[in-house]
C-alpha cells in the first residue's frame, strides 16, 4: 500500500491508498509531462 507523509501549515497528514487501476499515458500527457484526467486538462 502506497504511503506518505506530509508537513503542512504545522500539521502531520498521513496518507494511504489502494492504486485499483493502471493505464497507459496519452501522447499529450507525455508530451505536457503530467496527468490529464477523462474530462482533459485545465491550466
């Protein structure tokens, strides 16, 4: 299980998660260099 820890504002946020699904990046997500989502990007 994937795990992190964070320091934010004063405060200790632990995470943990189950990755439940894996897929291929697009061209463009490789090419912007970040996830874009199903509903694409917005920046």
């Amino acid at each position: 299980m994937p795990t992190a820890t964070i320091r934010s504002a004063g405060r200790t946020l632990h995470f943990a998660c189950t990755v439940t699904a894996v897929r291929a990046a697009s061209a463009e997500e490789m090419s912007h260099g970040h996830v874009h989502g199903k509903h694409g990007h917005h920046h």
